[in-house]
C-alpha cells in the first residue's frame, strides 16, 4: 500500500500549530508535505474526509500489551489492531510482561514484534528489576535498545531513596519516570474505600494511597529535576498536588483515564459486583470525578491515556475479589471522551486533540503530535458527531472485558493512518479511495 495520500475536505485542527480550518492534507513519503486549500497531487490516493476531523495522529501513554508472556490475553499484534480501531496511531506498552521488560533483551524482541504491527509500538522499560522494587534495572541498556520511559505500573516503587536514583538515572538518560502511585495502606483493597465499599462489604483502597505517593514524587521530581509522569490520577488531592507543581515550574505531569472521568464507584454497587468495575487506581468519588473534570478543563491533566488491560473472560469471572484489576480501553476512548467531555461541555475539539495526541508527543518526546511540514503522516480521522454504541464483541482486541458494553454515545473513529497508510477506516463512513488523473 503507497505511503502517498491526499486527505481532502476535511476539517483539520492541530493546536500544535493553530490550524482550525477546512483544508487537504498532502502526505507523501510517509510524512506531511503540506496542509492548505484545494491542493492537488497526481497519481496520489485520495481520501475524501467531508463531515470529518483531521487530527494528528493520536497517541496512548499507556496500554498493556501483554507480550511476551500472556498472549492468550493480548498480543503485540492484536492490541495494535485494536489500537488502529480506536484511532491511535502509536501506542506505549507497559513493561508487566513475563518475562518483565527490564532489560535490552525482553525490549529488543517487543521493538522486532512491534515491526510489522498496524501501529507504531513503542516500549516502556521497568524501574526495577522484575519490576519487585528492589534493585534498579538496567535503564541505559533499555534505552539504547527502544525504550521511552520508565515505569513499574501496576506496582508502585514504595523505596523512596530507590526511587530517588532511579530519577537521577532516568534525568541523565533523558526518560520520563512513569509512577503507579499506591501506597501500601491500599493493599488488600479492591474497590474505593468509602460508602459504597462499606455497603457492598468489600475492602477499600483510600484516596491517600494515591496521594501520598504523589506528594512524594513530586518532591523528589524538585529535588532530582527528573520529568515525572504520574499514571491513571485518580484524586482530587493529587490533581491539586500536580496543580501545585506545575505552579512551582516542575516537570510533572499526569494522564487520565476515561473511565476515571466517566464512572464512580456507584458503579461497582449499580452493576451488581461487576468485575468489570474493578481496576487499580479504582473508580473514586463523585468529588474526585468532579476535580479531575476541572483538571481536564483548566490544563493541569496532561494527557488521556487507556491504561488498556485486557484479561481473559475467564478470570473476570471469578468473584469480585479475587478477579484481576484492568479493563480494556483503547477501542472506547475517543468515543467516551466526545461524548462525555466535548459534547458535556467540559473542553473544546483543539483541547481534546491535545490531550490524545499534542501533549502525549511532547511528554515522552515521541514522533508526532503534529501536522506540520516533515512530521510523520500520522493522523486520525474522527466524527465528532456520529451515534456509536459500543459493541465489545466486534473489538479487535482479543480481550471483551468493559464496562461500557452497550453504551450509546456521540462521536468516534473513521480512520486511522500511519505514515500514510490507512490502517484501519470505518468502511460506512468514508468513500471508497480514487485515483487522482
């Protein structure tokens, strides 16, 4: 398939650059040659994107792969179809793999899988090795070899000094450190800790778990001048902690989730114990939601990412407190985020388009994030206003556990294309492509 195409009629928006216009798109080569009125290219596939946004490609902080290790969850290929399907164009992979990717070997093989994949993959390397907290893994040999950050997720580094070095590695290599804040007053706990955890009779995870990992990361990003990443926010607390840093000039920044900024722990009691509803950080508080809804729209959160978590039917089965934490996110997102964030008011088109794809470019330095002139050709292409119900059977990912199953939302995906090749497109929604004569 030619990396060449002209993307015409659409309406482009890149706050990188401030366009906000009806213009064509000229990809050529794999990378953008021009952004303007009317332009022409002979012999070029064209795309006719009338209706529709062109935005630069959008990019997810933060998805579970699984591979190596637990394919029969997800594998490197199939999370990328179903990266494609939701309109990311580049996707970070989380290092809780079996083996765990901490050192050159375990990232040499996710960046050689990664290769033929729909989307552009790209690894994330633990803090620790096996991701136990114990001892620092081999950061420098990781970034040679493709790592863009480093992280334990899905654990947290509770050694302080540790994490200490592991930021003045991290500065020195130029890599973001990516926390998983969790104290260990949270262990045990599957849901929030509150009403509805004291109703449903099942252990809770307080909001300070969070926020005291938080606190202390960002006095270790003042005192090492590490960039600090911190993962699924999830607390008004920490939201006004990151607030606060960012005031005070330091290279914090955070991501959420859309199922932070959509659901609350009501939920877990609405759905019956539907472990579904179980993830780490949890579903918190309407007051949490309600904070993270206006670090949304004053500029404290960063970026939107996934934190997709795919686990076979099979486990999510099992009672609620003994079924793994996650769920899958990356085929929901972007509908999720129009419908509830866009069209609820809370933030602007330009606002949301950086929050997937502008500021997730700049925080782990990626490729991308732009239209600009030589960047990749890299963009997604979205509805804002089509009527979408989410329908978890026709995911492409290998996994089905959501709990948005159903739902009917406005706005989603209508293409996908990686450096100039559409990798995946809604077939009802866009023409077929032509030759230009």
């Amino acid at each position: 398939m030619s990396s060449d195409l002209l993307i015409r009629n659409g309406r482009v928006i890149d706050p990188a650059q401030g366009i906000d216009a009806r213009a064509d798109l000229l990809i050529r080569g794999g990378r953008i040659e021009a952004v303007g009125e009317n332009l022409a290219a002979a012999g070029v596939e064209t795309f006719d994107a009338a209706g529709l946004i062109a935005a630069p490609g959008f990019i997810d902080l933060h998805v579970h792969l699984r591979e190596p290790g637990f394919e029969y969850k997800e594998t490197i290929e199939s999370g990328a179809r179903s990266a494609a399907a939701g309109g990311f164009t580049s996707v970070c992979c989380m290092p809780n793999t079996s083996p765990v990717n901490d050192n050159s070997s375990v990232t040499s093989f996710i960046v050689e899988r990664a290769a033929s994949a729909a989307v552009r993959v790209y690894p994330i390397g633990a803090v620790t090795q096996g991701s136990k907290g114990e001892h620092l893994a081999e950061i420098g040999e990781m970034k040679s070899a493709g790592i863009v950050a480093i992280s334990d997720d899905g654990r947290a580094v509770a050694d302080t000094n540790l994490m200490r070095r592991a930021m003045e590695y991290a500065r020195d290599f130029g890599l973001p450190v990516v926390d998983h804040c969790e104290d260990c007053c949270a262990k045990g706990g599957v849901m929030h800790e509150g009403e509805y955890s004291a109703l449903l009779g099942l252990r809770g995870m307080p909001g300070a778990a969070e926020d005291i990992q938080v606190a202390r990361d960002v006095m270790l990003a003042e005192l090492t001048g590490a960039r600090v990443h911190i993962a699924h926010i999830s607390t008004a607390r920490s939201v006004e902690f990151v607030r606060g840093a960012k005031a005070r000039g330091l290279a914090v920044t955070c991501e959420v989730t859309p199922h932070h900024f959509t659901l609350t722990d009501a939920e877990v009691h609405r759905s019956g114990y539907d472990t579904n509803t179980k993830m780490a950080p949890p579903l918190r508080s309407q007051a949490d939601v309600d904070a993270i809804i206006e670090g949304l729209r004053d500029g404290t959160i960063d970026a939107i990412a996934t934190d997709h978590a795919p686990h076979h039917a099979n486990e999510k089965m099992l009672e609620f407190d003994r079924a793994p934490f996650g769920i899958i996110g990356l085929e929901t997102a972007l509908a999720l985020a129009l419908d509830r964030l866009v069209h609820g008011g809370v933030i602007s088109l330009s606002r949301m388009i950086e929050l997937f794809s502008t500021h997730p470019a700049r925080i782990f330095n990626l490729p991308g994030g732009a239209l600009a002139p030589g960047s990749p050709g890299d963009v997604t292409i979205f509805d804002p206003d089509r009527a979408v119900r989410i329908d978890a059977a026709s995911f492409e990912s290998k996994s089905r556990n959501t709990p948005f199953d159903g739902w009917q939302l406005k706005g989603g995906p209508a293409a996908t294309i990686v450096g100039g090749r559409i990798v995946w497109r809604r077939e009802r929604e866009i023409t077929e492509q032509t030759k230009i004569d």
